[in-house]
C-alpha cells in the first residue's frame, strides 16, 4: 500500500480517517450512483450528479442509500 506523505480534502483528522463513500440512488432510474459524503455534507454548493439514465440532479440528504452517519445512533 502507498505511504501517505500528505492527507488530502478528503481526510477527517478527528477520526482519523478519510470521509466514507455513499451511493445516491438517481430520482428517476433508480440507478445507483457512488459519491464521496466529502461532496454531500461538505462542499457548497453540492455538485450537480449525471445518472447513465441521462439526467442531471443535485443530490439530497434524503437520496442517500446507504450513509453511516444515517444508521448510527
């Protein structure tokens, strides 16, 4: 595995860890579509995600499949 010389934008110091991926299911297809939760809780204003169906959305909390910060209490 590569040594990390550097974290990137993507690195949570407080845990330790780089922030998880989340799939967001497309409002149309249903398809799928794997995201970093970096672009959805972080970044502003949140990028907009093309589907394989051809339509473009901005992604919502409520989109999320599956996302850790949903399922722990």
């Amino acid at each position: 595995m590569a040594k990390i010389i550097e974290h990137g934008i993507f690195w949570k110091e407080d845990k330790k860890k780089a922030y998880p991926d989340i799939n967001i299911k497309c409002p149309e297809c249903g398809n799928l579509i794997c995201m970093s939760s970096y672009d959805l809780y972080i970044t502003t204003p949140v990028p907009e995600l093309w589907c394989i169906c051809g339509c473009k959305f901005v992604p919502e909390v409520e989109d999320i499949v599956n996302d850790i910060h949903k399922t722990k209490t």
